[in-house]
C-alpha cells in the first residue's frame, strides 16, 4: 500500500479536512486483471472473426471508416509510453486514462462490429411479442413519441441525453486514472464486458427492427437519432447483400436488450462510491433513460430486459476483482 495525493472524491471517516480533499491508500496495480482483460479482448476478436466469416461479412482495413481508428490507437500507445516522462506530475494518471480509454474503445468496436454478423445468422422478428409485453404493462410507445414529437425542446434534450452514453465512461474512466484506483478501472471495464457478451447473446435471440419502424406509418414528423436502420439492415444483411461493414457508419441493430438500459445501470454503479461524480452520473443517465424509447426506438421491455443484464453482470464482474 502507498499513499497518494490524487483527488479521490471519497474522504475517509473522520476526516478533519473541511474540502474534499483527502488523502487516500491506492491498491497496487493488479497485472493480473489487465492480462484478464487482454485475454477477453483477444477471444472476442477471435470470436468476431468467426463470426464475420459465418456471415460473409468483412471489414475494409484500408477503407476511409477505418483509418481514423488507427489514428486514435497510435495516439493513445504515444500517451501511455511518453505521458510520464513529458508531464511528470499528472503523467501517470494520463498515461493510465489513455490506457482505460484505449481499452475499453477496441471493448465496444468489438461489440458494435459483432452485431452485424450476428443479425445476419438471426431469423424473423420478435417485434409483436415485445409490443405486447409493453401493452400488458401500459406503456404506450406511440404516445411517448407523440410528445417527443410535439415538444422540440424534448427532441433536443433527448438527443443530447441518449449521446451521453460516449461521455459518461469517459469521464468515469479518466476519474479512476486521477484517483490511480486501477482496480476500480478493471472492475468497470470487465463488468462491461461481460455485459456486452450477455446483450450479444440475448439478441441473437430476439431480434427486433424496433417500434418506430414496427407501429408508426405514415409521413415521419420527427426522426429519432437512432433512425429506422433496423428494418432495412437486418434483411439485408440476412439476404447477404452487404459484405462490408463501414467503421465510420456503424449502425445501432441491438433492440432487445437496450444496451443504452445496460450502460446506464453500469455508469450509476460505478460512479455511486464517490462523492462528486454519484449525483451527476445519476441524473444525467436517468435522462439518458427517459430519452431511450423515442431516441434509441425501444420498448420498454427492451430497457427492462437490459436492467436484468446490467444487474447479473455487476456481481459477476465484482466478484472476478474482488474489488467489494
């Protein structure tokens, strides 16, 4: 054990200090954790490459969507490897953040890539049953989307919260780096892994195009920020009409579980242990929530099923740390 003198948002009991400045014990960095978390990496490539095959799918290493993913890669090894030298007092919390980011972006690209093959191996659609979850629980998309509709101020907010979904782990992220509690960082970051996986999993069981494009017909007064690719993507995809899968364009195909509903649960959970980052995270991922059914098209069985995802993971991930 060491001592830091990193902002830790959390002051011990007691503590005499009238700012919430403490100073705090760190855990070692845990080797062990971050080689787990390389090998999970590796098997998910590994796994999406198996799957991008069964599907007949590739991505373009050379295409315009995925050169600046190799931009950003080399900026982030240029961090990690130089941050301490260059800037020697806050260095090892940059080179950490760059670390943690790097990581968990190459985590939902895997993820994100994955839906595609995995919608093309899909059949059929389980939109009339979720609907019907959603009528025997009295939630009425179409009236929620009707107010989205008639409040351009909502359609606004609603954006902005839905999007918050990339800021969110990034600032959770950078906030263990600053507080060097690399075991929390490991922690968040396999317990959204193993999220992902299961969201993955239960998709391939129900697929769904959503309720925008399943109950609205007719001229479209507003058109949510996860738009209607579903209906037209996954047939398409099935049928083996798109070979290619464009890192600049990735589309959103996950309907059941939200995966939005999963984030959520994992970024409240994360940040509840410090003081200054509980009630922010809370708030904005409770609008992040209400924004779900209109911006990210989902049945309110889509978020509930994505609670139950996030609330399995947690201790799975927990547990693996060992971090309680």
């Amino acid at each position: 054990m060491w001592l830091s003198t990193r902002y830790s948002g959390a002051a011990p009991a007691g503590d005499p200090l009238p700012f919430d400045l403490p100073l705090v014990h760190a855990e070692p960095a845990s080797r062990g954790h971050g080689r787990l978390i390389l090998g999970l990496i590796a098997v998910s490539v590994a796994a999406l490459a198996v799957l991008m095959y069964a599907a007949q799918l590739v991505v373009d290493p050379f295409g315009e969507g995925t050169l600046p993913y190799y931009a950003a890669g080399a900026v982030v090894l240029v961090v990690v490897l130089s941050a301490e030298r260059f800037v020697p007092r806050h260095g090892r919390a940059i080179a950490d953040a760059a670390e943690y980011y790097g990581i968990f972006a190459v985590i939902t690209l895997t993820g994100a890539v994955a839906s595609y093959p995995l919608a093309a191996l899909t059949s059929g659609f389980h939109d009339a049953t979720l609907q019907r979850i959603d009528v025997a629980m009295g939630f009425d998309w179409l009236a929620w989307y009707r107010a989205v509709v008639a409040h351009p101020l909502l359609q606004r907010l609603g954006v902005i919260a839905y999007c918050s979904i990339f800021v969110t782990p990034a600032v959770l992220l950078g906030w263990f780096a600053w507080c060097d509690d690399r075991r929390g960082a490991h922690r968040f970051i396999i317990t959204f892994w193993i999220a992902a996986v299961i969201t993955l999993a239960l998709y391939l069981l129900m697929p769904a195009v959503g309720p925008f494009s399943y109950l609205w017909h007719g001229p479209i007064p507003y058109l949510p920020e996860s738009e209607m690719w579903q209906a037209g993507l996954i047939p398409a995809l099935r049928a083996h009409q798109v070979h290619v899968v464009d890192l600049g364009h990735l589309r959103g195909l996950v309907s059941a579980p939200s995966f939005h509903t999963v984030a959520a649960v994992l970024f409240i959970h994360a940040a509840w242990k410090s003081r200054d980052l509980r009630w922010p995270v809370l708030a904005l991922n409770l609008a992040m929530l209400l924004a779900t059914p209109v911006e990210g098209t989902h049945y309110l069985a889509d978020m509930i099923l994505g609670g139950v995802v996030a609330i399995v993971a947690i201790p799975i991930g927990g547990r693996i740390v060992r971090g309680e």
